[in-house]
C-alpha cells in the first residue's frame, strides 16, 4: 500500500510543525518521492541528524508503505 504525499507532508509537519516541505511523486505511483524539507529546527545540525529527524517524522514507514524519498534538508532563508 502506498503513501500518498499529503500524508506524508502531514506526518513531517506534525513533527517539524514550522517546516516547508515540498514533495514530489516522482514516477507517479505513490511509491518514489522527492522531499525537500526547510526547518529553523536544524540549526546546528548535521545532514545526516537532518536527515534522521524526518525519517522519525515518518514513524517507520520507510521501507514499508514509503519505498524510495529522495531527501533535501536545509534552514530556511
């Protein structure tokens, strides 16, 4: 079964509540996305910590209902 991005955005905002988050399907099956997420909360952190906060913001549905999303992380302007 595969997620859908709204949910996805939902489920990082919830955890990240000041983020811009983009998402892209990236071959329309609900399966490949592309995320870019923006949060003042990586200050001071690493790419990989970044990194690691938005897949906590998925509570383990990598690799399960989320198959493949292409990470960007960054603070915003």
């Amino acid at each position: 079964m595969a997620m859908d991005a709204q949910e996805i955005e939902q489920m990082i905002k919830q955890a990240l509540p000041d983020a811009s988050v983009d998402i892209q399907d990236l071959r329309g099956d609900g399966d490949h996305y592309a995320a870019t997420v923006l949060s003042a909360a990586f200050e001071g952190k690493s790419r990989v910590q970044q990194h690691q906060m938005v897949y906590a913001a998925l509570q383990g549905k990598m690799g399960g209902q989320l198959h493949a999303l292409a990470l960007q992380t960054g603070l915003p302007e």
